[in-house]
C-alpha cells in the first residue's frame, strides 16, 4: 500500500500535537544543577558518593538534576549556566558527631570498642538552594540525620542529605 504525502503529513502533525499535549500535562521540571559537596568534618566521608546518591534522588516526578563541575562558585555557576540548570544547590557537612564515644555497658555485661564505625552518629549538613541569577539563596538551612540504630557516619550522612532533598521538593512543589 503506498501512501500519499498528505497522509504522512497529517500523521506527523497529529503525533506532533500529542507530544504538545503531553508537555501541557507535565510542565517542564525544575532542574538542579548539585554543586560538589564540601565536608567540613573530621569524618572521612566520601562526598562523591554522597552526591551521586543525591543527584538519583531529586530526579523524581517534580524535579531533575546534573552533576555540577567546578571548584569556585564562578565555575559553579558558569557550569550550571552551560547545562541550563534553574537552581543551585550547595551542601556542606559542618558536624559529625559520634554520641555514643567512650565505654558503656552492653546488655552482655561487656565494655564494647568505642572506636568501631559504627555508632550513634548525628551529622549535620547546611544546604543553600539558590535560582541561577539570584542575589540571595531561595533556601538556606541546615539539617541533620537521625538514627535510631548503629550506623557509620557515612549512612548518617545519607540520611541527611535524604532530607535535604525532601525540603528542596517540597519547596518546590509548592513553587507551581
């Protein structure tokens, strides 16, 4: 069956009017552009993974994100400006603390290793999450893992910054 040129035209504009009507119902979502992670604690965590566990996270159903490059916030920007990113978004470890440090009694009766990796750790992140050309950050918190179980810092620090995406969605549902 050989087909006119008519009907291929028509085909292509009523599929190109699905695609639009398929942008209509999902508006373009907010893309964050995740500035390295800095780690201003005495605890070696792997920053890199963190922040790749962070970029997987915020690509969700309201946002999306890019891996930022760059060392100084000019080349942070200049990098979020070429992957045409809406928001910045900077985390810096300030605490880690380990609450449980020094002997302590088990249910066993025995002293355990106060220096094993895992513990009590409460870590603390600051997180600034600034629209590309603004003068002053749209958020500018800190907050910090909670854990009721042992964990190392490094899955403290996940649970941190778990939270710090839940705020930026949250702000930004809002924001529609």
């Amino acid at each position: 069956m050989k087909r006119t040129p008519a009907i291929l035209i028509i085909l292509a504009l009523t599929s190109l009017a699905a695609v639009d009507s398929a942008q209509e119902k999902h508006p373009k979502k907010p893309l964050i552009g995740v500035a390295t992670i800095k780690n201003s604690t005495t605890e070696p965590l792997s920053v890199q993974t963190l922040r790749l566990g962070l970029l997987q996270e915020l690509d969700n159903k309201i946002t999306s994100s890019v891996e930022l490059a760059g060392q100084s916030p000019d080349e942070i920007v200049a990098d979020a400006r070429k992957k045409q990113c809406d928001y910045i978004l900077y985390n810096d470890f300030i605490s880690a603390k380990r609450l449980d440090r020094g002997p302590r009694e088990t249910p066993g009766g025995r002293d355990s290793d106060p220096y094993a990796p895992a513990g009590r750790f409460v870590v603390r992140v600051r997180f600034k999450l600034v629209a590309l050309g603004a003068a002053r950050p749209r958020m500018d918190d800190t907050t910090m893992s909670s854990n009721s179980s042992m964990v190392t810092a490094q899955e403290a620090a996940e649970g941190a910054l778990r939270g710090v995406r839940q705020f930026v969605v949250s702000e930004l549902r809002t924001s529609k």
